[in-house]
C-alpha cells in the first residue's frame, strides 16, 4: 500500500535498518529502475557520505540470487528446507485458518518473535504489533541485545541518554569500552581519529585484542565480565588521590556516601586480580580519567552480556560525574542516545487494542525452554503458532540446540517473513517474502546520534515480496480484524511516529532532521531520574529487591583450576557481519572465509592445537566444530569464537551458540552470551589429512 517510487532514473535519499548505533543516511542511485549504487549522504553530518563495507554492498543484498521472491509452503520435514511456491492468497488464507483456529481456543498460545532485523519504526513494531495486540497473543520481551545495559542507564541516568556523538573529537581522553568501533561504530571511530590527532589519549577496554585495540595508545584485556569490578577500582582511587570535582558530586549526584564507601572495597590490586590486568594500567587509567579534560567513555553492548552486565554498566555510567565530564560538551559517556527522541508508540503500536487483556510475556532470550514447555497452570498454554519477523532465533539465540528442538516440533505452527532461508526459515511452515530497505518506506532514530532518518522506496519490490506492514494487514483482513487502523499507510505510519507535521517536511526534503539538544546536556544536572540526578544510589532497584548500589558481580560460569571447561569464551561478532545478517552476502562470506575460534598460543599448545586445525569446542549444553585461529586476539584463558555464522554454514550444522546459556542478567532480562565456560580439543577426524585408502569424508559433511 502506498508504495510511491521515485522515477525509473533518480537519486533516492533513505537511512540504513541495521542494528547499528550510527544510523547513516543513505543515497541509492536507480537507473531504469533497479539501484545501482548505495552510497553515505555526505549532506548527512553523522555518515559524511561514508558507509561501512557492508552497507556499501546493500544492492548485492537486494538483487542476491537466494533471494526469496515468492511465498513458500513447506513439503519436507521440519529443518529439511524444503518447500514448494504458493501463491499469496493461498498463504495468508491458510495461515489465518491455522491462526484463527488457535485464537479460539487459546490466544496466548500465538507468539510473535521479531527484533532488530530492521531498526525501522514502521516495518519492526507498528501493524505487526496492532495485529498481535488485536489478537491477544502472547506479548515478547526483546531483550536478545540491550536490555541490561539500558536499564542500568534508566536507573543511573533516568534514560538512554548521553553526550552527543559530534563532541568526541574534542575530547582529550576517549575510553573505548567493550566495542569493536572499527566494525560496530565506523563513524565514532572516525570521530575517535580525528581527536587523537588532535592529541587526544585513546585506551580501549576489551577482553580481545580488537581491530580498535590494536590503533588506541593503550589495550587493557581484562577478563570477560569484570568491567565492573575495574570501574569501581577507578573510583577507589578517585577517592583515595581527591581527584573528584566534590562541586558537582554535591549539586548533581544522589548516593555518593555510600558509593564512595563501596568504591573503598575495590584497592587496585583487588581489581588487578579479579580482571587479570596489571595493577599500574588500572592506577595509570584512574589517573588519565581523573586529571584530563574534556573525558569520555564509549560504551557498547558487549560487556553487558554477563550475569553482572547491568551493575557494569551503571558502575561505568556513574565515573563522568565524579571527574566533572558532564560539564563539558566534549565529556561524559555514551552507550546509547535512543532516549533522547520523542517517538510516539503507543500510536504506531496500539496497545489499547487489547483492552482488558493481559497477556503473559514471554523473554525471547530464553525461547529455546519456552517451545519445550507443555500447558502449566503457571507458564499457561503451550506455545502452538510461532510468526517469525525481522529475526533469525535459530542462529542467534542463546543454546541453540534446545531451540532448534523446539522449532522441530511437528505440532508447532510457524510462519517466518524473511529475505533469505535462513536457519529459522528451514523450519518454517510457510515462508512470507519481505521487502529489503530499498523498497519500502520507513522512519528510523539512532543509539549513536540524535537525529531521525526518513527512508523512502528507491525501487518496486523484487520478485513478489511485500512490506512487513502489507503481510500483516492481509492477515488482519483474513481474522475480521475491521479496525481502521489496519488499513493505514505506511507514510501515514511514518507521519504518526514523529507526530510533527514541520519534522515530517524536512524529512522529505533532505532524508533526516536533528533533535534540538544542549550541547552539554548534563552541565548542570538536570537527569532525566526521579530526583533530578546521576543516581549512584537507586531506590526503584531497592523497592525490587536489588542492591541500589552498584557492584561486580561475578559471572555465572567461571573458572577454576582443574575445572572441566577451564577456558572462558566470548562470541564477538566478525567484522564483516551484522548479527546473522549478511552471511550469505559472497563477498562478505568470503572475506570471513569461514569460521574460526581465536586462541591464544599458550592455550593452543597445551592442547596440541596447531594453527588451522578443526577443533571440537564443547560444554554441557552442547559441541561446536570450527577452525582454530591462533594470534595475540585472544588473551590467556579467554577463546574468542567470532559470530554470527548461519547454523547450515557450519563444519558440523551448528555455531557458536551451541554453547551459550538461557541463562539472564541482573538487569534487564537480558542474554549472557559472554558469561560461558568451553573446552577445546583437537578433532582428528576433521583434521586427519586425505589418505589413498578409500574416500575421505568432506569436512562440510
């Protein structure tokens, strides 16, 4: 539905969907009709016309060969892939046969599963989340990235708020912590260089030797999940040297006592033997934060995930008010700045159309236990309809084996909107074609910058591929769902979002409108909390029976000598990829070559493990099959396996989630990927070199 193109040869401005926090505008040349190119808006401030290696590619993306271009209906066994073309009124009539028939008895027993597969406002959560609350199904926790980390922000800060991206190329100490900027952040990361040739100090905190890591002045590795215990080793020295602006402590925080009690259990030398870090970096960093201004952190989402994520990131988020960085445009933290904008929700996603309703929810970080589980007078009914929308769950959900086994479930109805047949669409009933970014409208904000981005279609839909938004208002057609609100447009939709027809103008005319913002948003306090301040101390953690301060936690898996999975293992995704997307892009893929486990030497060679070598990496939940890689990526104790490859691409049909736990934060209800024990083995049977005695078996077997 109002799908208006542009003419057959024209330059279309949009923004990219990725799960990104830079957000970049997007310009897409057309020519008769298909793009040809899609490049960075250089009149956008935050992209400057430059696009990471993956964006760039976009039109290899769209006009892929394994594109799907019509729905399909499954003829083979769940997980087989195999399916057969059927045309759309068939589809959606079966499918609302199948859906109505479930409603009927139990509407919870329907459950949506959809995330950041598009960040877009439109085509993520607006009729698809009418139609589900029209319904009564089952209501989802997206948890599967963030949560931890942004409820610590909520309950330090009072939002998802921070300084503006722009102003780190002014600061003079840039803390780059559990982020990869070079593949996660490319245009912060440019911001980062420009600062340091300016003079300005770069230290990177990650437990991997990153891209980032390698061209900042200073890598402290410490141990994954003791981020917290290092922020708080910084405060004790803050305290113990007086290196604290005590002027804004008094005015603009809430809880200093007592924190400042807490940061006096955390001596350097503590610290130094919880993270695994030498006790000068961690004085040498206390006294960089302490002593230079303008300061600044940015933070990513990679430390939150461990059981201790949440209180991590509320430990980090407290260090700019104890030096004074807010005071300056050029200082504070950044993690994510979606609380800035003003999107109307409630509007796009209707809630009130559940009216006395109150369905359960359930987390999508623990989906793999959720299909397993029968009717229960405390779970409720058993999940019976799965519709699957903007994510890939068997390749990127945590303990995937239990996933897959709930997705094979003969008795389970399941319908996923894809671009390609990923690992989840294998096991679809039905497989609904969607459209890519380029063909289709959608309004978009940023975690990386304070600006919102319109995206217009550049080009028809290939093939047969219909909007989010189409495929759920046919389906809410076939229900008797008669609401008026199931038949808006998608610009309306997009009008809706912003709520400001003058926004709305500007985003037609030039692709993106900035957020009128202060500078310095925190110079004088003014936090968007309940009192007014950074809140060290949270009542709303104590009223739910939490520490209102923070602290480490230590994660749930860690080792010990003589365990039996003695190496720590954190699944960083590979540079080239974005979650599960664009594994299937060939140039990319070929780029990543194949998957791979980081070990560091000393680890390898108690193992026997040479460099290239297939290695069995395994724990209770389950085994994986891959590549070692040896380098000085990986720190002692510590294996990285780089994600996030598709199941089938695998050596044995499994990645690295195989291995992780439906296990959740402190905070937030959210994933602890990171917060996982292995072992690793030589396999000798994948590694054994080709014999002249029969056929050896192919690794890809």
């Amino acid at each position: 539905m109002n799908q208006t193109l542009e003419p057959l040869n024209a330059t279309v401005l949009g923004a990219c969907p990725h799960d990104c926090p830079d957000t970049c505008a997007l310009v897409t040349t057309v020519e008769n009709g298909r793009a040809v190119k899609v490049q960075g808006n250089p009149a956008h401030p935050p992209t400057d016309g430059v696009l990471c290696t993956k964006v760039a590619r976009y039109t290899e993306r769209t006009y892929h060969p394994e594109r799907l271009t019509q729905p399909l209906r499954r003829v083979g066994p769940k997980g087989a892939g195999q399916f057969e073309p059927v045309s759309w009124d068939a589809a959606l009539d079966e499918i609302a046969t199948r859906l109505k028939a479930i409603a009927a008895r139990y509407p919870q027993a329907i459950l949506p599963y959809s995330y950041a597969g598009t960040m877009g406002l439109v085509q993520s959560e607006s009729i698809a989340a009418r139609f589900f609350h029209q319904l009564g199904a089952s209501l989802l926790d997206r948890t599967i990235c963030s949560s931890a980390g942004g409820e610590a922000l909520v309950q330090t800060l009072g939002n998802k708020v921070g300084m503006k991206l722009e102003f780190f190329a002014e600061s003079q100490l840039i803390v780059i912590w559990g982020s990869n900027a070079i593949g996660s952040s490319l245009h912060f990361w440019r911001l980062a260089q420009e600062a340091k040739r300016r003079g300005a100090k770069l230290v990177c905190i990650d437990p991997r030797k990153t891209e980032t890591a390698e061209k900042c002045h200073e890598h402290i590795a410490l141990r994954p999940g003791t981020d917290a215990a290092l922020a708080l080793a910084l405060m004790h020295e803050m305290v113990v040297h007086g290196w604290l602006d005590q002027d804004y402590i008094d005015r603009y925080t809430l809880g200093w006592p007592a924190l400042r009690e807490r940061a006096l259990q955390w001596p350097p030398e503590r610290a130094a033997q919880v993270c695994g870090v030498p006790v000068a970096q961690i004085v040498q960093l206390a006294r960089d934060w302490a002593n230079t201004q303008p300061a600044s952190i940015r933070l990513n989402y990679g430390m939150q995930r461990v059981r201790g994520g949440g209180n991590a990131v509320r430990a980090i988020a407290c260090l700019p008010a104890l030096n004074g960085a807010w005071r300056h445009r050029a200082g504070g933290v950044l993690l994510s700045s979606s609380g800035h904008f003003s999107v109307r929700r409630a509007a796009l996603q209707r809630p009130d159309l559940l009216g006395d309703r109150r369905p359960r929810t359930l987390n999508m970080t623990t989906i793999g236990d959720d299909l397993l589980r029968p009717s229960s007078a405390k779970f409720g009914p058993q999940v019976q309809a799965l519709i699957v929308y903007n994510s890939n769950p068997v390749a990127v959900a945590p303990e995937s084996g239990k996933v897959v086994q709930g997705f094979a479930r003969e008795d389970l109805f399941t319908v996923v909107l894809e671009h390609f047949q990923t690992d989840t669409a294998d096991y679809a009933d039905f497989i609904l074609p969607a459209t890519t970014q380029l063909e289709h409208w959608d309004i978009h904000t940023s975690y990386g910058h304070t600006d919102v981005l319109l995206n217009r279609p550049a080009i028809a839909p290939v093939g047969q591929a219909r909007t989010n938004t189409d495929i759920f208002r046919g389906l809410a057609q076939r229900m008797g769902f008669d609401d008026l609100c199931f038949s808006e447009d998608d610009q309306s939709l997009c009008r809706q979002a912003i709520g400001d027809e003058q926004d709305f103008a500007q985003l037609l005319a030039k692709g993106f409108v900035s957020l009128n913002l202060p500078d310095a948003p925190f110079a004088q306090g003014g936090f968007p909390t309940p009192s007014g301040r950074c809140e060290f101390f949270s009542q709303r953690l104590v009223d739910q029976g939490l520490d209102g301060l923070p602290d480490h936690l230590p994660n749930y898996e860690v080792a010990t000598p003589g365990g039996r999975y003695p190496l720590a293992m954190i699944s960083p995704p590979a540079r080239h990829f974005l979650n599960s997307s664009f594994v299937n892009v060939k140039s990319l893929r070929d780029i990543e070559a194949e998957p791979v486990l980081e070990m560091h030497p000393q680890d390898a060679a108690a193992r026997g493990i040479a460099d290239g070598v297939v290695v069995k990496v395994f724990n209770d939940r389950g085994t994986y099959h891959c590549k070692a890689r040896l380098n000085q990526r990986a720190r002692p104790g510590v294996v990285n396996g780089l994600g996030i490859w598709w199941r089938k691409l695998g050596l044995q049909g499994t990645n690295v989630n195989q291995l992780t736990s439906q296990h959740l934060t402190d905070l937030g209800r959210a994933p602890v990927f990171y917060d996982c024990l292995v072992e690793v083995v030589l396999d000798a049977q994948l590694s054994a070199p080709p014999t002249t005695q029969g056929l050896q078996k192919e690794p890809h077997a």
